[in-house]
C-alpha cells in the first residue's frame, strides 16, 4: 500500500516537485524511510478527494489477483439514502448517522462512532461543495459481511472544518470489511463525486434509484478507461 514520490505523482496526475511541495508544507502525510518518502495509498486518496484531483484509473485498478471488487453502486444500496439528519455540529451528526446505519447487530456502534470522531481529528474529511465523506481510518477491523455507503442529507448544514470552508450538507459514509475494498470505494467515489451528473442529483437531494444511477455509469465509464488503458501517457 505505500508508493515512493515518482509513483504518487504518477497516483496524483502531478510533478513530483509538486508532490514535494505539499509534503513540505505539511498538506499531505508523507513519511520519510531511509531519506526516501513514503505515501499510503488511502493518504492518497483523501488528499485527491479533498482538492479535486483525478486520479488514473490505472493507478487504483485491482492488480493482487484477489476476488472481484464490490461496486459502489450495490454499497450504496446497502448503505441507502437517508434525509433530514438532525444535528447541530459535526459529533452530533455522525452520532446521527451510526444510528442510521444498517449494520449487523454484533457491531458496536459506539465503538464505530468513536472511530468516525477519530479520523475527523486526524483532518477534516470534508471535500469541499458541501459534501464530506466520514469514514473509519482503519476498516478491517469493523468485521461487517458488506461494504456499505450510507448517502445521508442533512436537515441543516453542519461546519465540518472543510477545505473551501463551506458547511456540509451531504454527508457518504463508508463502512468496510478491509483495506483493500475501502480504496477501491474510496477512489470510486471520489470519481463519481467529479461527475457532473452525480453533483446535480446531490444537489436535488435524489433518492436512492437516482443516485444508484448516476453511480452505476460512473463506474461504466471508469471500467470502458482501463479497459483501453486507463490513457495511460506515452
């Protein structure tokens, strides 16, 4: 899961001066191993997440043999849509939203609550038009049998410390059963929230079938990329 400075420039679609710059100024987690730095796939993720970038199609495609990826779309389905969540500030509404989520009854959801609160210390996972994306930091250990993407709207915007300073009125909340499956979501919602389609129907608030749509294309349309290359530069 880590990558050296040439790979997560090639991650980020940047220079690796450019990568260097945001190491230095403390914007992306990096960490220095034998005077070489180090990037976490899931790091990656988040910084692109948060500021807009478009990651290669080819850098987050399965290349460890394992079982087929969940999609986002049935993770949705999972997860489902859920309106008017009340809460006055960022701990109120993700206690809101653990409560909303339908998971196994052996799962503690305080513990998953406290691991939400955890990762918000760690940065903001605000990113920016209103959206964040709450998420456990460290998922294999929450031993669910689904990945679940809860789509929450929010009864009033919340401050999430984002980015653009914009308060948070969407909130997608990923639950899964390991690592891997976590990147794979991550960087697939992370596309879809790039599309234009996806932006209008959270801004409609769409319901579930909408949504899973607009999911569902989205991720046509990044399967039809690697299956020519992903674009790969020459």
């Amino acid at each position: 899961m880590q990558l050296d400075l040439r790979e997560a420039s090639l991650f980020l679609g940047v220079d690796e001066g450019t990568v260097y710059r945001w190491v230095k100024r403390g914007d992306l987690p990096g960490a220095l191993v034998h005077d070489q730095y180090r990037f976490d796939r899931v790091d990656l993720l988040e910084f692109a997440a948060e500021r807009g970038l478009k990651v290669r199609p080819e850098m987050v495609a399965d290349t460890d043999g394992g079982p087929a990826q969940p999609s986002l779309a049935e993770a949705v389905r999972v997860g489902g849509v859920h309106p008017d969540l009340a809460g006055g500030d960022k701990a109120a509404v993700l206690r809101a939203v653990v409560d909303a989520l339908p998971l196994p009854p052996d799962v503690d959801r305080a513990f998953l609550y406290q691991m939400l609160l955890a990762r918000e210390q760690l940065g903001s996972t605000g990113v920016g038009h209103g959206i964040a994306i709450p998420h456990a930091r460290n998922p294999v250990v929450l031993r669910v049998g689904r990945p679940a993407v809860a789509v929450s709207y929010l009864a009033a915007p919340v401050d999430f410390d984002a980015l653009d300073g914009h308060p948070v009125h969407t909130l997608f909340t990923l639950v899964t059963p390991s690592v891997r499956i976590h990147l794979h979501l991550l960087a697939t919602l992370a596309a879809a929230l790039q599309d234009p389609e996806m932006q209008a129907r959270v801004a409609a608030r769409a319901g579930e079938p909408e949504l899973v749509a607009a999911v569902a294309r989205v991720e046509a349309s990044l399967a039809e990329r690697r299956a020519r290359g992903g674009g790969r530069r020459s």
